[in-house]
C-alpha cells in the first residue's frame, strides 16, 4: 500500500506540473496490479474480502494519493460488487475473473434511480419489456469513465414502477457514450452521460429485478448512499491537513489548527468505520455531512497556509479546494444537501 500510493502521488505531481487532464491510464494499472479490485469480493470468488474497516482505510489512503482514480475505483467497484451479488451465477462466473484483475473493467450507472434526475416526471432510462428481454430508451447523466469501459452495469425504469439492473457491452449497437463534461474538479474521470436509442438487454443480461427499489434487493454494501464517497472526502481531507501540518512545522501559529483538523479527521474516520462495519453509531447521511463540512474547511484551510501562491492555477492546494466541489453535488441525498446549507447559512439543521 505505501509503495503504491508513493507511485500515484508522484504520477499525479507530474500531472499538476504539466497541467495535462488525460484518463489516468498508468495509475488504473497500478490499481489493477496491486489487486484493489479483490479487497471487495469473498474469497470464495477469488477476492480478498477485506472488512469494512480496511476498505475505508484504503479509500482514505488511496484519494489521499490520487482523489481521481480512488473516485473511478469506487464506480467500478460498484458495478464488479454488484455483479458478484447477484443469483445469476453463469453470468457472474463469466464477468468476475477479468474484473477482478483488472483485464477488463465496469462502471455504473444508477444515480437516476436515487439521488439524480429525481424531481422530472418521467424517468430518464427507461426499460419495455419485449420478447426474450427489454428495450432500452433515454439516458444515464452521470457515468464515470465509460469510453474506458467494456461494459457498463446500468439501471432502468418500467412503466409498472419496478426497476431492473443489467450488464451492458459498450460497443453494443444504439449506445452511445458521450464525452465527459469538463468539470471544476475531476475531468480526468470523464464523467458524462450515456445514451440508448431502442437497445436490447436480454434476459441473461439481468443482474436483478425487475422489482421495486432493486437497488436494495443486493445484499449490504451495494446500495448506494454508502461510506465510499465519505472515505474519499476524508482521503482529500487528509492531503489538505497534512499539507498544513508541513506549514506548521516553519508557522507555529498554524498548529492550533492542524490539531483541530486532525482530531476531527480522527474522530470521524473511527466512527465511519464503525458504521461500515454495521455499527450504528450514527446514519451514512450523519457522516457524509460531517466529511462534507470537514473536506471544505481542511481545504480552504491549507489555502489559507499557501497564501497566494496556493492561488496560483496548477498549486495542488487550490486543485484540492476545487475538487472538494464535488462532494457537495456527487450522489448527495437531501437531507446531506440540508445540513450542507444550513452550516453554509449559519444556522442549525
């Protein structure tokens, strides 16, 4: 882990110098090679089945290196776990080896079955039963890192209400990746949206449903508003608070607030461990709202220790108070959206 983290921070020192935003080809490899992909997945399926309070440590270690690929490992993660969790065995037995290594890879696309394109009328990927499968139509807004994927692991809408997962080929005929938007923070994913125009997802293709709410028929640890975006906004807190404990060491009047910082990092990374360990010492929203407000204050802090020169465009500093953007509007429940507002109003949620 120590090696592999020294190698992405060095590949993403270069990049920050050259300003260039490509896919993060060598730093996914370097992922894939160290065997990340198996942290997630029993042993029995060829993983490691890391425990919960280790993948946490990984994420924070692996977004304190690189934010962009940690945040692309969690969106194929979501699509790998939540093909080794379902019942179609043939389907999954044929997927897994390749995700696994790393050989081939998956993303997903499901934020407009929770937290994305919620308040329109119609829904935005819709599924038609038809012979032997469904017909696909519509869009997925937010898919991270598609162009580089072999198949995509989406989710769709039946008229009757209920909802199916599936597998997808990215070559398949009527899908259309589009390019990624040019974000504030984190282009390099190439997150952007993903059109079907009348494709046919056969039944083999299912990983769940249709049902109501499938995105709960999984199992633990596949349902989304989990811990995963929580640890990546203690990983780019940590990048920040370790860069203002390196100023204190010249500032003395800057340690009183790496202490803070730190102790709040700590106070938080234990009690999010506890709760992916199915602990309840509070709810995933309580926690993604304190990792919000932690993540923008730690941030904003070392920008206030690198002075101007944090300002400059390429200073690693002001790249992190961009991409600490992102966890303000990435898979953001309302009541985290609530208790983001009312700490930026000044008032109690």
């Amino acid at each position: 882990m120590d090696e592999l983290c020294e190698q992405l921070r060095e590949i993403d020192t270069s990049g920050i110098k050259s300003q260039n935003i490509p896919w993060p080809t060598e730093q996914l490899e370097l992922i894939a090679d160290a065997g990340v992909y198996r942290w997630f997945v029993p042993e029995v399926l060829g993983g490691m089945e890391w425990s919960a309070g280790d993948i946490v440590s990984g994420y924070i270690r692996l977004s304190s290196a690189c934010l962009t690929s940690a945040f692309i490992v969690t969106q194929r993660v979501a699509a790998l776990k939540r093909i080794a969790s379902s019942s179609h065995s043939e389907l999954r037995e044929r997927l897994l080896p390749e995700l696994l290594s790393g050989e081939r890879c998956a993303t997903v696309g499901i934020s407009h079955l929770t937290t994305s394109r919620q308040h329109v009328s119609k829904p935005v990927l819709r599924a038609t039963p038809v012979a032997g499968g469904f017909c696909i139509e519509g869009f997925s807004p937010w898919v991270t890192g598609a162009s580089a994927a072999a198949m995509l692991l989406m989710g769709a809408e039946l008229p009757s209400g209920e909802q199916i997962l599936f597998v997808v080929p990215t070559q398949t005929e009527g899908l259309e990746v589009k390019p990624g938007f040019r974000l504030v923070g984190l282009t390099a994913s190439q997150t952007g949206a993903v059109k079907f125009d009348g494709v046919f997802v056969g039944q083999q293709q299912l990983i769940a449903g249709p049902r109501e709410n499938v995105l709960a028929t999984l199992g633990r640890g596949t349902s989304t508003g989990g811990f995963q975006t929580s640890s990546l906004a203690l990983g780019l807190s940590k990048s920040a608070i370790d860069f203002v404990e390196e100023e204190a060491l010249q500032r003395l009047e800057l340690s009183s607030t790496h202490r803070a910082l730190k102790n709040q990092l700590l106070e938080i990374e234990g009690r999010l461990k506890q709760l992916a360990a199915g602990i309840p010492v509070c709810t995933n929203e309580e926690i993604r709202s304190e990792a919000n407000s932690l993540v923008l204050r730690a941030t904003q802090s070392a920008l206030v220790a690198a002075k101007g020169t944090g300002y400059v465009e390429g200073h690693r500093v002001g790249r992190w108070c961009q991409e600490a953007l992102f966890f303000l509007v990435w898979s953001c429940p309302q009541s985290v959206l609530e208790a983001n507002l009312c700490e930026l109003a000044g008032i109690e949620s």
